[in-house]
C-alpha cells in the first residue's frame, strides 16, 4: 500500500503541474477552444464541476514564479542532496521501491525546477483544467501542448523507478490503472492516460470500467453536455472571471449515492458496497428536507491581477431561511483595510435573536423527529439542547450584538507567553452599554471614579485591571459599545474607533491582517511555547521552511467578510500581495 501510495502521490505530482494559465489581458467570458474541448467531457448530470474558460494571465503567471522561485531553488539543493545520498548506496525513504522512485523523479526534475524547465518536461504551464464527478467518482482534465514528451518523461519515470505497471489499451487508445491492494468492499483503481490534447486522471471502481473506459478515454462523449456555458452562466451572474469557477450540487450528490437507478449508487450496489434499500424513502426525503436549506454552492475568481487575488463563495439558501439569517445579524462596523495595522476583526450577532432561532429550529426537531434511523442522534442533539436552553442568559450575555479588535502592532519575547507590548483597540458591542457599566461597577467599585458615559472622553483604566504590566489602557463608551485601546497614545483615536459607521446589511464577520506578520507572529509563538525545538533539518523542512519564507517575503494583506444576502451565505477573500 505505501508503495502505491507514493507512486500515487509522485505521478499527480508530476502530471497535474501542467494545470496553469497562458496569457489573458482582459477577462472573457468566452470559452477558449481548449477548454470547450476539454469540458466537451464532462456530462450534464455531473453533482460537481471546477474549471477555467480561461487561462491565467500570463504576467500573473510570470510573476508567481518569480516569488516562488528562490523556493525552488532550495528544492533543487535539496533534491541534490538526496540524490548523492542515493548514489552512494543510503536510503532515504528507508524502503527500496520508494527511493527507486525518488530517482527516477530527482533525474527528471533536475535543473527543471523553473518555468522553461517544467515546460521541458511536456507540462503545459499554458493550459486549462476542470474537475468534475462522473457520478461521484472524481475526474481530472489537464490541456497539454505536447503530449509526446509528457509520455515519454512518464515512460522514463516509471522504467527508471521499475514501477511494474502495464500500460494498457481499448480500441488504440492507452492508458495506465493503478490498484493500491487490499481494499476493502469496493477496489477502486486510479487511471491515466494521456490523450491527443489533454491528460485524463480519475478514480473509479475496477468492476465498471468497461461501462467507463469509453468515456474516460474519449472514445465516446456524454450524452448530454452544457459544461462551458454553464460555467459562464455562472461567471456572468455572479462577477466570477473566466479563471476559475465551480459549483456543487448537493441533491444531485446525495441522489448519486442513495438512488439505487443513479450511476454512482448502481454500480457500488453491483459490487457489494451496499444494498438495495439501504436507504428508505424516508431517509432519502428526509436527507433532502435538510439540504433544501443550501442546496448549491458556487465559486469563483472574482479578481486575478498581478498584485491581488480575490475570490467568492455562495452556498444558494431558501429567501426566507436567508432573511431570517440576515435578521440575526447585528450592525456593527466591518474591519478596515489598513496597511499600518496588523489585522482587525470585526463580528456582529444579536446573541438574543440567535438563541431563540436556535430553539425553535431544535423545538421543530423535537415536535417532528427525524423517523430514518440514521438520524437519531439529531433528535437525541435536539432534546439535549433544548434542556440546555433552559437556563436563562445573564442580561449582558443576552444583550450582546458584537466585538470589534484592531490591533496596531504587538511584541513578544521568546519564551514568553504574555506579550511585552501591545497597541490598539477594542469594543464590545451591547444593545444597552451603560447598564452592562453599572453591573461591572457592583464587582468593581474602584470603576466609578472613570465616569464612563456616551461620548464621554476616554478615561484611564486603572492598573491593576491590566494582565500585563506596563501597559498603558484607556477606556470610552459610544451609544452602542464599549471600548478600550492599548498602548500609550492610541486613546486619542478611541471614541473615532467606536462610531465608526456599520457595516453592510447582513455582514456578521470581517478580517483583515498583515499576511507576512503573521508568519513572523506564528513563528514568535511557537517558540514561546518551546515547538521550534527539535525542529530537524531534514530536506522536506527545509523546503517547508522555503515556502514559508518566500510567502513571508512577496504576502502584502488578506481580508475575509462573511455575510448573510438574500441569496444565501456570501464568503469574500481578497490576498494582496507586495510590489
């Protein structure tokens, strides 16, 4: 199985780095013919699709390889290294088979650790891709410009490394399967082929590769096809570009594998993986009444520009299930984009009106449990949370709509686990903020000679309230919130922290932080907590350590935002990345 598994691994390694873009200026909706020939294959009823129409832009291209490559680079050490550690007769895997496969790799991919040598190697750094279900079963299409060469460095891999694989063929085409042993119900084979204009990979159960093959292979095509212009459909409506989008329908997955007449639960039925009525009517029609409430999910590259990355997720929700979410949200405002911060975040829910969602969605389960015998264990969840629901909620707690943080810079020492410095800002959102004041001055009397009142100027928080010594805290109130910052002199810009204007309708989460701090933050904890000792220098850390280093030196800013739209649950990212 280990032998199988790295040959799985190094395989996909080498042929799926062909899956990149060739030049665009401008996005297109428009399908090339490369990728209508490509997602000619891919059937109508496919439950998943993920593609480009268009290949990346060829100075997004160019410039992704020139932040990865001091990266590659130390590869190329590294991989140098291992391979004298061969020659002279040591192992590196400690397993015979495998360091014959390293070779038979490091011999290819030495001095082709770059664009013109990958391109060498037959993989088309130019090309479009798509995955998608034949069923369920996953399916990969890869545009190649030269096969030839492609096939043959797969040829001298595989004799190199001594992989004793035959290469097989139907009707003049062929093609490679791979059978990892002892599986268990279904033996499940990985095929591959290299085809006239693209390489095909898949995953699909051996006993119906005949009823396969044929349009694995392309000897023939699905009876029905509208890939390409589903994908602009898609593209068109929702502001996704041509570089990338996909979606998932979720009842046609579930049908696949509870329809005994679907293609996917057919064919594990015919093999032993389960049988006929496994699933009852009432648990197929029970499964459905829940993924009614998102039933597809789509997303795309919504922005791909040299210096930013942006792209969207909608998970599709019922309007009045989306509404009711919405209603749940709390206005409060989104984290900023600001270059001198290190990250702010930004959450808002009404905590009151979630609870009682929460409850009656439970109370419903309860009135009406779930009578397929696979689901027991959400009625047995809904019983438990209504008893918890009980108890009633402190009046803050109950009242809390949301908590901002802004942080400005932070400074940790190694070995401790307190930072030595800290400077921003942070509210706490509540429906009645002077209330929730006069509740904390009962615990903490010492609080009333701050004199907190809306709009009031900022007042000094006393010492010893403070976990880390020497820092300096002011605190603020505004007609919604309570604020505090940290850090001599952030009090000036306090009260302008807290009345910033709110967010959109419907955003509960946004975030925004320094992409390369965060490494060196990251870094700066784990050796507080003593995890950077023992770190090995072995190759593989020393490429990690690389990559780390080479997103550290070009990462710019992230922002994330998470919003409840009349069309569902909407997710946001855009990466930015330095000059």
């Amino acid at each position: 199985m280990k032998r199988i598994s790295l040959t799985f691994i190094s395989l996909s390694f080498l042929l799926l780095l062909g899956a990149c873009g060739k030049s665009a200026d401008e996005p297109v909706v428009e399908a090339t013919s490369e990728a209508r020939s490509i997602l000619a294959h891919v059937p109508a009823d496919t439950p998943y699709l993920a593609a480009n129409l268009q290949p990346i832009p060829e100075a997004v291209l160019n410039a992704n390889f020139t932040r990865l490559q001091p990266a590659l680079d130390e590869m190329q050490a590294q991989m140098s290294t291992l391979k004298s550690d061969l020659d002279s007769g040591s192992s590196v895997t400690g397993d015979e088979f495998s360091d014959r496969l390293l070779m038979a790799l490091f011999d290819e991919l030495d001095g082709n650790l770059s664009r013109d040598g990958l391109v060498s190697l037959g993989l088309d750094l130019q090309s479009t891709s798509a995955i998608y279900g034949d069923g369920a079963f996953p399916q990969i299409r890869i545009g190649l410009s030269d096969p030839a060469t492609l096939r043959a460095t797969v040829l001298r891999v595989m004799e190199n490394a001594e992989i004793e694989v035959s290469e097989l063929e139907l009707q003049g085409v062929s093609y490679w399967r791979f059978v990892p042993p002892d599986q268990e119900d279904v033996e499940i084979g990985l095929y591959i082929a290299i085809l006239a204009d693209h390489l095909a990979a898949g995953a699909y159960p051996v006993a119906g590769e005949a009823d396969y093959l044929p349009l694995f292979l392309g000897l023939e095509m699905p009876a029905q096809n509208n890939a390409a212009e589903r994908l602009a459909g898609l593209n068109a409506e929702h502001g996704y570009t041509p570089y990338g989008t996909g979606f998932m329908d979720l009842h046609r997955m579930a049908d696949e594998l509870t329809n005994p007449e679907a293609r996917t639960a057919n064919l594990l039925m015919q093999a032993g993986a389960f049988e006929d009525g496994e699933f009852s009517e009432q648990c197929v029609s029970e499964m459905h009444a829940m993924i009614d409430n998102a039933p597809f999910m789509t997303a795309g590259v919504t922005e791909l520009e040299v210096l930013s990355m942006k792209y969207g997720i909608l998970v599709e929700m019922p309007s009045s299930l989306a509404a009711r979410l919405t209603g749940l949200v709390a206005a409060v405002p989104q984290a900023r984009v600001l270059a001198d911060h290190l990250a702010e975040l930004s959450f808002g829910i009404k905590v009151g009106a979630a609870r009682d969602f929460v409850r009656e969605k439970a109370q419903a389960v309860a009135d009406a449990p779930f009578q397929c015998e696979q689901f027991q264990e959400i009625n047995q969840q809904a019983q438990e949370l209504l008893v918890q629901m009980e108890q009633p909620l402190p009046p803050f707690v109950n009242n809390f709509r949301g908590v901002r943080l802004s942080i400005k810079d932070i400074e940790m020492q190694p070995g401790q686990d307190l930072p030595t410095d800290v400077r921003g800002h942070v509210a706490v959102h509540v429906d009645e903020p002077q209330m929730f004041v006069g509740m904390a001055q009962m615990f903490l009397p010492d609080l009333s000679a701050m004199n907190l009142a809306p709009g009031g100027e900022p007042s000094r928080v006393p010492e010893f309230l403070i976990s880390v010594q020497g820092i300096e805290a002011w605190a603020a109130m505004s007609d919604e919130a309570i604020g505090m910052s940290v850090g001599a002199g952030e009090q000036k810009t306090l009260v302008e922290f807290l009345e910033m204007d709110s967010g959109p309708e419907g955003l509960f989460l946004s975030a925004d932080y320094d992409s390369a701090a965060y490494y060196e933050y990251q870094d700066a904890a784990m050796a507080g907590a003593g995890m950077s000792d023992g770190h090995d220098s072995s190759p593989a850390h020393a490429i990690s350590d690389a990559f780390t280093a080479a997103a550290r030196e070009y990462s710019d800013r992230n922002h994330t935002t998470l919003s409840f739209t009349p069309k569902g649950l909407v997710i946001e990212n855009q990466t930015t990345f330095k000059k």
